[in-house]
C-alpha cells in the first residue's frame, strides 16, 4: 500500500512557501506516496504541481460542492460541501501531515492531528511558538521525517 501523505498550508503562500512546497510535492511522489490536501490555491497548488511534475497522485479534499474548484494539478477531487470542517477529513485519512506556511485553518489542521495522535512535520510553518513539532530544515529533511512516520512498524494493538 502506497503511503498517503497530508500536505497542507494556507491558500495564499510566499514565493519561498510554493517553492518548499512544489519540492516537497516532487519528492513525495518519487518516493511513491499518494499526497493529499485541500485542493484549491496556494501551497495546496503548489503541491500538487510538484507531485505532478514527479510522476505521482493528488486527491484534493475539497470545501465546496463543485469538483471544478479544484486546481488544475489535483487529479482526484472530492467535493464535501462541508466548507473547513473537511480539514478533519484530510488529517484523519492521511497517516502523517506536512505543514507548510499557513494561516488559522493549517493551525486548525495541526491541532486535530495532534488531537488524534497522527504526526505532524512542520516547514516552514509560521507556528513555531504555538506547537511543538517536529521542524525540517528543507523539503527532503520534511519528506524523510514523513516518510518515517508513516512506514514505521506499528504495533498492531494501537
């Protein structure tokens, strides 16, 4: 089973954040994991244009009720109409998250993983006071400690 890896960040990102992101997206689908995020712009976009670019598949978890809105990168869109709720969805179906950048809703996506217990790896993230994750110092160094995360034997009880 290929490793499915929540990537998320904020629908606006500096030019510093898109770049991180795009490589984090590349080297995600070299090394055969499935990305998942929100699907629309900005590190999410961003993403999924690096994920394309290395051969790899996007599913976009959609707020709104029209697959469309999803950006031109996502090959798999899922509409929820379920606006920012469907931030739960994301964290709770990938096995490790990727913080890039961001804003309330990307907190809000770190808070209910780490509520639940699934690994976060932050990048760049704007909340280095306000939660304790792990950091990576660039995009391989996030995919490695992600990757880890989500391919470590787990203990069959948990």
């Amino acid at each position: 089973m290929k490793p499915l890896v929540a990537v998320v960040g904020g629908s606006e990102c500096t030019a510093v954040e898109g770049d991180v992101a795009e490589e984090v997206g590349r080297r995600l689908a070299q090394a055969g994991a499935v990305v998942l995020c929100g699907g629309l712009t900005g590190v999410m976009e961003a993403v999924a244009r690096g994920v394309r670019a290395g051969g790899g598949l996007t599913i976009g978890i959609l707020p709104g009720n029209d697959p469309a809105e999803a950006n031109q990168f996502i090959d798999v869109p899922l509409a929820t109409g379920m606006g920012e709720m469907r931030n739960a969805l994301i964290v709770r179906a990938a096995g490790v998250v990727i913080a890039i950048g961001g804003s309330y809703g990307t907190l809000s996506e770190i808070a209910l993983a780490l509520r639940i217990g699934k690994p976060v790896v932050g990048l760049h993230d704007r909340f280095v006071a306000a939660v304790d994750v792990p950091r990576a110092g660039d995009a391989a160094a996030a995919v490695r400690l992600a990757l880890d995360y989500v391919t470590r034997p787990r203990d069959p009880g948990s």
